[in-house]
C-alpha cells in the first residue's frame, strides 16, 4: 500500500489528522521492513514511548476516579487493561494489521494477525500521537478508544484472554494436556523478547513471542486457536 493511502486510511480509523505523518508510518514500520529497507525508522522507539504514556494515562484515571481503592488493587486493574492481550484487541478492531509494513518473510508466518507485533504498533501509534499532538489529546484518546476494557477491570468482571478460550476448546474436545514451553529469550534485559511453543497430547502447535513470557504464551494460543474447529 502507498504511504498517501496507508496515511489516509489510518488518520480515518484513528480520529485524528497527522501534522507529521512520517510518525504515523514509522508507528506501523515493523523491525524486519527496515532490515530490507535500509535507513528506515520503525517502531521500536515509539513503542517504548508509547507503553509510557498509555501506563500515565491509565494510571492517571484510575488515581483520580477511584480515590478509595489502594494502591495493590489499582496496579491489578491497570495491568488488564495495559496488558498485550488488551492492545491486541484494539488493535484488531482498528484492523491495524493490514497496514502494517514488514518483511515478506514476516508476513508468510504470520506476522499480520500475531499477537505481540499487533500490541507494539498500537503502542507505537499511542506514542505518535503524543508526539503530533501533544499529551491532553493521547490521553483522551487512550480513554476513549481504552473504554470498553477500563470498565470490565473496574467492575471485576474476567477479560477472556486466548488462553483461556483455548483451554476451554480444548477441555470441551477431552485435551487437558496444554503444555507452555520457553524456547529461548534474546535481546538485553531491559527489552527481552520471549519464544514460546505450545503442545497439547505431545503435539507441537504453535510458536510465540511476546516482550513477557506472558505475552509470547498468549501469541501461541491465538495462533492455535486459528487452525482450531471451534
């Protein structure tokens, strides 16, 4: 897709028009695009931005709606609603996967739908946002787009992860066997990346990756829930 349109279609879904829109593509530049493409920015940075102003946002909330709750309860609600999982849903009702540029490679296994790379690109647009922008508007704009799953922490109700539901299918087919192994990690400590892979009766299925070991194993389940006949 063109830059102009992949522009375009974005600021449409998102709300919001780009003064800058060289952010909004590097926001959707995956790792393995600019190893073919030398000299292009991608995401990784604004990742890291954007994890910090979605955890101020979140946590700013919280602080000031909930003024009763502690601190321990208010770091379990802020948690489902940061987590991967949760990014990952926003993600796909953005349908944000289409736009994202990556490797050709990464995209024959799988890279479009996989859980962890959908998670970072919308930390990467949380981050490009607040750089156009300015913090009032990621703020409001995390809330917003946020609200559906800010209510479900706040009401205690249980968020149905793809681990969960996985399990589920599975137990209704007779398959209590799930096994969740560590592969490997790489990278420095400060942004290790986890390789999961995930059996059930001795069968290999599925391979994660996430940035917690959490996260890889949810990536695993969703890509088995794919080739699964609910």
């Amino acid at each position: 897709m063109k830059e102009e349109k992949l522009v375009e279609e974005l600021e449409e879904k998102l709300g919001i028009k780009f003064e800058n829109k060289d952010l909004l593509i590097t926001a959707v530049t995956h790792s393995s695009y600019a190893n073919e493409n030398k000299n292009t920015e991608y995401n990784e940075r604004l990742e890291f931005l954007g994890d910090a102003v979605l955890q101020l946002s979140i946590s700013g909330y919280f602080f000031r709606k909930y003024p009763l709750i502690s601190e321990g309860e208010l770091t379990k609600k802020r948690a489902l609603v940061v987590c991967g999982i949760s990014l990952h849903s926003i993600g796909e009702k953005w349908g944000i996967g289409q736009y994202i540029r990556m490797s050709r490679g990464e995209e024959l296994t799988g890279g479009r739908t996989r859980v962890s790379i959908i998670a970072d690109c919308v930390e990467a647009v949380i981050a490009a946002i607040y750089l156009d922008k300015g913090f009032e508007v990621a703020k409001n704009f995390v809330l917003e787009v946020f609200e559906d799953i800010i209510k479900d922490a706040v009401e205690d109700k249980i968020i149905l992860d793809y681990k969960t539901r996985l399990q589920e299918i599975l137990q209704s087919k007779g398959i209590t066997d799930i096994k969740y192994t560590l592969i490997r990690y790489e990278g420095p400590p400060h942004r290790r990346k986890f390789f999961v892979n995930l059996s059930f009766n001795n069968d290999s299925k599925s391979t994660g990756e996430g940035y917690t070991k959490k996260d890889a194993e949810q990536d695993a389940a969703g890509k088995a829930l794919k080739g699964i006949d609910k």
